[in-house]
C-alpha cells in the first residue's frame, strides 16, 4: 500500500513538473516579446551610429582621392533611401588653378563648365538607416563645379545635390542628416576648410541637436 502511494505521489509530482515547465516557457515568450522592442530599438541605434562612421570614413577617403589625383569628388545620395555614391568628377577643360582641377606640381586636371562624372558603385547604409536631407553652403567655386557636374549627370534624377571635395584639401561645408526606423536621427557636419568630420548624439526627430 505504501509502495503504491509513493508510486501515485511521484507520478503527481512529475505531472506537476511537466506543467511547470510549460508555463516557464510562456512566461519567457512573453519577456521576450515585451522586451524585443527595446532590444530592436537598441540594435536599430547601434546600426545608426555605424552608418554616420561609414559616411565619415567615405568621405575621409574622397578627400584624399581628391588630392591624390588633382580631381574634385563628389559625395551624392538618394533622399529617402540608403544608397550613396562618390564620383570623380572629370574636368572638360583645362584651367592654371589647381583648387578646381589640377595637382599641386602644376598640372592640371581641368576644370570648365563641361565634364563628365566617372562611373561610381552605388553603396549602401546599414538596413534601416536612410538619407534624410543635407545642407551645403554654396560659393562661387561649389557652384561652378556643381553646375557643370549636374549638367553631366542629367540621366541620375533623384540625386541629391553633391558635396564636394578638392584637390586642395578643402570642401564644402555641409551638414547631413540620416535616421533609423525608430525614428532616430544623427547628423554629421563637415568642415570645408579642415575636412573635419563631427558627428552628433542621436535625437528625436522634432529635436535640435545643437
């Protein structure tokens, strides 16, 4: 009798295991689907900060190509979406100033109001980060290049304006903006003296990051 009681009381107990077990399991789903979002929102922010360093190193990268081979580059994007290029832009006519097209050995790789752009990869941001705007303060010399670069890229609709970078080791000065899915914002401003890069904390979007 005994025997068979302890036999009853450990197939209850066993049951009772199983039963909990189950339920952990439904508890864990649920912690997790609570927590998913956070943890989404967290990746998506992380992956907004590697696509601001990307453009940083793309365009450190332009800048040096610009003066390395006596050409301007310029950065261009699609607003709204994640792809980018950088284009050497190739100068139709010949000029003695080496700002616009030549090196600094006194040749020059041109600069007139023609040209073509070298075909350029698409490249693209991190998946969920996206283009949101730029700005870029305009000169006499950033608007003959951009004139002449626009004239030959007059297939590329949808473009965004070029930030440009020289031989000289200048640019433009601009700012950039890109955002995740969670709406998260970072923006990077490039100093068109020095080349530097700054890249800001992440913010709302009806927020100033200044």
């Amino acid at each position: 009798m005994n025997a068979r009681r302890f036999r009853f009381s450990h197939s209850r107990r066993h049951g009772f295991t199983l039963v909990e077990v189950m339920l952990t399991l439904c508890l864990l789903v649920i912690i997790a689907g609570m927590a998913w979002p956070v943890m989404d929102g967290a990746f998506a922010n992380q992956r907004l900060r590697k696509a601001a360093e990307k453009i940083r190193a793309e365009w450190s990268v332009a800048r040096v190509e610009a003066m390395d081979s006596g050409r301007t580059y310029l950065f261009r994007y699609l607003p709204g979406e994640e792809r980018f290029r950088v284009e050497c832009y190739a100068m139709a006519e010949t000029a003695d100033d080496p700002v616009f097209g030549g090196n600094f050995d006194g040749q020059t790789g041109g600069l007139g109001y023609s040209g073509t752009t070298q075909a350029a990869s698409e490249r693209a941001l991190p998946e969920g980060v996206t283009f949101v705007a730029s700005q870029t303060r305009q000169d006499t010399r950033a608007a003959t290049v951009q004139s002449a670069a626009n004239t030959a890229s007059t297939s590329r609709t949808g473009w965004s304006g070029p930030i440009l970078f020289y031989p000289d080791g200048t640019s433009s000065t601009a700012e950039l903006v890109l955002k995740n899915r969670h709406d998260r914002h970072v923006s990077l401003s490039l100093r068109g003296l020095t080349g530097v890069v700054n890249i800001s904390e992440l913010y709302a979007g009806e927020e100033n990051p200044r």
